[in-house]
C-alpha cells in the first residue's frame, strides 16, 4: 500500500460509478420501466436480493443513469429506521433537496417548499427539509398532488421522478405502509391526470412477502427484479478495475482466490479487496496476499455482518468446531447439506450435541431447515462464506 493513497474499494457502503460492473440484464430492465414513465406509465419494481449482494449499489447506479440520460428526477431515501408514514415522507422530500444542490432547477424547489428549507451546516451551504406532523400528513394524504405540484415547478428537462424507497425494513410490516402504497398506484393509474413515476422498492424477498402479507392485492403491483451473485468474469473485471485505479496489478492465482472466496457477493469483494490493499507493499497483488487478505478479512466480516448474538454464541468451541466441519463438506454456497453426512465427520462429543446446535442456530437464524426431512442451509449466504473464510483461517493457524 502506497503512503497517501486511499484505498479503492469501500466496505459497508454503495459501490461507485466507476467501479460497477455487471448486472447488465437487471440494469436494462430498471432503465427502460424508468423511461416508459415518460409517456406517462406509472411504475412500480421491488428490488430483490440477499444481504451484501449489491441492492443499494444498483440503485444508486440506475438513478445516476436515468438523470443522465432521460432528464429523470432521481430521489434514493435511506428509510433504516423509519417506521411511520410521517417519517418516511420526510425523509423523501430531505432527500430530494439534498440531491437537487447543484441542479438547475434547485433555486425553484427550493422556493417552492418554502419555508420547510432551510439552509444548515458551518458554512450554512447545506439545505435540510423540515415540516410539521400536520403538514407531513397532508403530504401523506395526498403524495400523488405533491409530486405533480414538484412537477410542474421543474424545467421543461425534467421528464419524471424515480423514487426510491431504499431498506424498509420498518415499513415491510406495517399495514398503514403497505395500504398507502396500494392506493397510491391505484389513484395515480386512475387519474386522469398523469404523473411520470417510477417507484422502486429495495429490500430482502422476506420483506416483500410481509408487504403482500399487509396488502395481497401488492403481489400483482411490484415488477420484480431479483440480483444475482456476481459470476466469476464479473469479480475479475471488478478487481482489476479497482486495483488499476490506483496502480496495483493482480495476478491471476490471487483472483482466482478472491472469486472463491467472496462468492459473488460485493460486499465479500469489498471487505477482502481492501484487507488485500492493505497487506500489499510492492503493488503486485500475489496468492500470499490474497490468502492474508482473506484471513484479515474473515474477523472483520464477522464482526460486522454476523449479529452479536450469533457471534457469542459460535464462541464455544464445540461449536465453532461442528460449524467448520461443515464447511469441510465443500457445499456450494447456498446448497444444502444432510444430517447423516454432517455426522459422518464429526466426533463423539459433537455428534451429542449436534441437534442442540442445530436448534440454537435455527433460534439465531443463522440456519433453517431444507427442503427434505433431515436437511439444512444457511438462512444468510454471508454467514456461509464467513465460517468458510473462518474455517480457512482456522486450517492456516493450526
């Protein structure tokens, strides 16, 4: 690692532009439902896919490509957190302001809101949105009459409104949320006054079965669009393209580790592409790099990706043992594994405490059961790739 150069990869945060690749097939298919709303087609898509697969990302990236290419108004609201239509509005139109600084049409929202704006900061060069519960609710009441209001306020190149209602895992289950956004698509597709929106909804698939579980009638509403790990090419191009920014080269035997071992998920690529940069000291990335960067990884995703209470309970030996036996059976990620043929590797003591394991993890919701009598996987694929980094480690050290 050179002195005074920062590291280009960024763990637990959105990807940049430049380094995004792949997903070319889930990008077509966001950008042209944007661009239909144009013509006035209301759209609506829920963004699917497991943790650290790279939702926030591909969101982030269609956004920015549909403002330069259709002229589209792009707002990403972060709702973690929210759990109240009030809030979530709010946290919508703060967006917005904050997103249109440096926008032509920024001086004109800004006049529109009116007194909800303020300016804010050191230097009083940032703007924050602001407004009563009185007023967040009658913009709750009638979203649909806002938006068109915006609308019409905005330069002729402005031609629609992306809507991004990102990590909603305190609305997933709300009634009041799930009603609100049904009637929304209701009265916009039945009015005669059209409004050009696309609203993309990005969470787990678990928090859109509890929205359908709320309002059944959102299961025919959302398009889905479901992420897919990155494929081998995709992790190579992504290495490459970071590590060239800043002048270090890859050999080919340490990509090969870097694809096995993040398995296709952004966020693995991220946390061992930096541990990676970290290690290096002559700007050639080889396989002892690689293997140092994937154990200097393991804890750090341990730490951050497995809740606490996982991470205590797989403390105990016994069974940080069983959970690296099982690794050794070498399952694809996301694959299942039997119960005959975990006990077939384990010893006397494990095997006594197996089933006891196995409801500890089921309570942690770390695994569940699979789909035949006997079978098991892992609930969260990262929780797979970290005991298998761990298991490594582990193999390293003894």
């Amino acid at each position: 690692m050179a002195i005074g150069i920062s590291s280009p990869f960024s763990p637990g945060q959105p990807v940049s532009v430049e380094f995004f690749v792949g997903r070319w097939d889930e990008i077509q298919e966001l950008m042209q439902k944007v661009a239909s709303v144009r013509v006035g087609r209301l759209q609506v898509a829920f963004l699917s896919g497991e943790r650290g697969i790279g939702k926030t990302s591909l969101a982030h990236f269609v956004r920015v490509m549909v403002e330069r290419e259709y002229g589209i108004i792009g707002v990403h609201a972060q709702l973690g957190g929210v759990r109240s239509l009030e809030a979530m509005v709010q946290k919508v139109l703060d967006r917005l302001v904050k997103e249109s600084i440096g926008r032509p049409w920024h001086m004109r929202l800004t006049e529109l809101m009116g007194r909800h704006v303020r300016k804010v900061g050191l230097l009083g060069l940032e703007f924050e949105f602001r407004a009563s519960e009185d007023d967040l609710g009658a913009i709750v009441r009638d979203f649909p009459g806002a938006l068109r209001g915006l609308m019409q306020q905005m330069t002729d190149e402005q031609e629609g409104i992306l809507l991004i209602l990102d990590d909603v895992n305190g609305l997933s289950q709300s009634e009041e949320f799930a009603n609100w956004l049904k009637s929304l698509t209701d009265e916009i597709a039945t009015s005669e006054q059209p409004l050009p929106l696309c609203v993309l909804v990005v969470g787990l698939e678990e928090r859109r079965q509890e929205l359908i579980a709320c309002q059944p009638s959102l299961a025919r509403v959302f398009d889905v669009v479901e992420i897919r790990t990155w494929s081998e090419d995709e992790t190579r191009e992504f290495y490459e393209k970071a590590f060239s920014s800043v002048d270090v080269s890859v050999e080919d035997d340490a990509l090969d580790i870097f694809f096995r071992m993040s398995g296709g998920f952004p966020v693995m690529a991220h946390e061992i592409g930096d541990a990676a940069f970290r290690v290096d000291d002559d700007g050639v990335i080889d396989v002892e790099d690689a293997r140092s960067a994937v154990f200097d990884a393991a804890e750090i995703v341990g730490r951050k990706h497995l809740q606490p209470q996982v991470f205590k309970a797989i403390r105990s030996d016994t069974y940080r043992s069983i959970l690296r036996k099982l690794v050794q059976l070498r399952l694809p990620v996301g694959a299942e594994f039997r119960r005959r043929e975990a006990l077939e590797i384990l010893s006397e003591d494990e095997v006594r405490v197996f089933d006891n394991f196995i409801q500890r993890m089921k309570r942690l919701g770390v695994i569940t059961s699979g789909t035949g009598q006997g079978t098991y996987l892992f609930v969260n694929l990262l929780h797979q790739l970290y005991f298998w980094m761990e298991a490594e480690r582990a193999t390293e050290d003894s």
